[in-house]
C-alpha cells in the first residue's frame, strides 16, 4: 500500500470544523463498502469534536445505509445537491428540483434516447424508469435501489432529477442534445457512463454554501473531499478541497491536497492531515509572529501528499 508524502503546512486559516465526503470511489470503494480504515478515522474525528457530512449523487434510501452505519446525525447532501435532506427524520431543508422543465426534457430528449441508454427520473422516494436499457440492472444492484417501472408514478409530482446511464463512456452526445432542448439545466458526470441532470444552479458546492450559511459555519472551517467532476464545486467551495490519488486526473488538478487513494484510506488520510493542521493552527494562534506572516511548519505524518 502507497503511503504518500506529506507537505509542509501553511497555518493562516481558523482550524477545519467539518469533513463532507462524497460516497462513491472516496469513502465507498468499488466493493460498494465503505472503507474500514476510513471509517475509524471519522469516528476519531467526531469524537474530537468535528462533524462529518455525507454529499453525494444518490438518494435518500441509497445514502441512507452509510449515513446510519456511521451513526451520523447531520444532513446530507443528495442528488448532487438538488436536496439537503435530515436523514434520521427525512426532512428536507433545502430543494431545488427539475419540477415543470421535466416534461420539455422527456419531449426533446428522454423519449428520444438511443437503445442503450437508459435514464431514471426521481420523484419522492421513487426511481422511475423513463426510458429503460439493460444496463440499468446493474446501475440498480450498485446504488441498491428498487427501480418503478410505472410511468404514472411521476405524474403530479416534482421531478428531483434525471440520471442517464450509457452502456458506454460516451455522454458527450447527450450532453449536446440536453443544452439543445433544455439550456437552462445542469449536466454533470459522476460516473464515466453516468450523467446528471439537475436544476439550475444545483451543485455541491451550491448546496454546501447554503448549508454552512445555515449553520453558522464559515467555509474555511470547511474540508471537501470527492473523486469526479460533481464533486470539484464543493472542492473548490470549501477551504480546502481534497481528491484521492485515484481521481481523475482532472479533479486531482483542481484540489488543494491530493491524498492516497479510495481504497488505500483516502479520507483516513484527511483527517490525519486535518487533526495535524488544526494543532498546528492553535499553535500559531498561541505563538502569533510578530509580523502576521503565513508559518509554515514541516511535516508531522508521512500519510498524506500534496496537491
């Protein structure tokens, strides 16, 4: 296993309060289980007082199995941020949703797809198939979701967003016939054959603003941690923005620290970095220099690389 180096620090900044962690391919490796090593390094990590939050493309049954094997009692960040939702009372505290632009979207584009993509509509707690292909079995077994297959059941309700799953990595196409019909909302790529589309101005990073501004948390106390291009806006949203080594390579370019991989620890490494960094901070802030410069202190734990 990889250990990385670890970089110097530059302490100017107040200590980092809470870690949000997208699932997939940060937390959650391929075997769809969240990593053992991880894991503890969050329980360490609360239990010294910090909070974690869950940010991800799935829904609330989905998400909601690793919300509750953490035992955590904070909101998550869902459907790519198209929700803020309590997940131990099922509360949503903050939308913005497809709604009325779902019916030019299925016009122009849904109900023209190819064979072999299939796309789903959400809808409450329902995944509905609105255009149906074989590799939504698989996308159903890996997000462990029941899929509707009843068209009806969208019929008077708010469309939360639209996943559409290719059989290959090829979602450029789609990308194009969606600005052409429906300009006004957001398509991005959280898998190599998957492609959200979501309201306007949805992101991560839109719904991480508006869920530290609601807590009282300044977004420099803040640490975001993903894979693939969903998550780069809650990267770049927070105070420190972090990848693991097996991102991609254009999400790695965009993060403050690039830390090992999902399955090495990728989050383990994080909070390691982070416990560091916050000695380090009230360290400073007890022995201030006199001329208010950055100070930079050599590394404490060979766990973590810079970005």
């Amino acid at each position: 296993m990889r250990r990385p180096t670890f970089p110097s620090i530059s302490v100017t900044g107040r200590p980092i309060r809470w870690i949000v962690t997208d699932l997939d391919g940060t937390l959650v490796d391929g075997r769809l289980e969240m990593v053992p090593r991880s894991v503890r390094a969050l329980q360490e990590f609360r239990a010294a007082g910090g909070e974690v939050f869950l940010a991800t493309g799935r829904n609330e049954a989905s998400a909601g199995r690793y919300h509750a094997t953490l035992g955590l009692d904070t909101p998550a960040i869902l459907y790519n941020g198209a929700r803020v939702v309590d997940l131990n009372s099922r509360t949503v505290l903050y939308a913005n949703e497809i709604g009325a632009r779902f019916d030019r979207l299925k016009a122009g584009v849904l109900d023209r797809l190819p064979p072999g993509v299939g796309a789903v509509a959400f809808a409450g707690d329902d995944a509905v198939v609105v255009h149906d292909a074989p590799v939504l079995a698989e996308y159903a077994r890996r997000d462990n979701l029941c899929l509707c297959r009843d068209p009806g059941a969208l019929e008077g309700r708010s469309v939360i967003k639209v996943l559409l799953v290719n059989d290959e990595p090829e979602l450029e196409s789609l990308r194009v016939a969606i600005d052409a019909t429906s300009p006004e909302l957001v398509t991005v790529s959280s898998e190599p054959t998957y492609l959200e589309v979501l309201a306007p101005n949805v992101s991560k990073g839109t719904a991480l603003r508006w869920l530290a501004e609601s807590r009282g948390v300044e977004l420099g106390e803040i640490a975001a941690i993903g894979d693939n291009h969903n998550d780069t806006a809650m990267m770049l949203a927070a105070g420190l923005g972090v990848a693991p080594a097996s991102a991609s390579p254009s999400v790695r370019r965009q993060a403050d620290l690039v830390v090992g991989s999902c399955s090495d620890g990728a989050v383990a490494d994080l909070v390691e970095y982070v416990a560091a960094r916050n000695r380090l901070v009230q360290m400073h802030f007890q022995h201030r220099p006199e001329d208010g410069a950055p100070t930079e202190y050599a590394r404490p734990s060979p766990n973590v690389a810079g970005g």
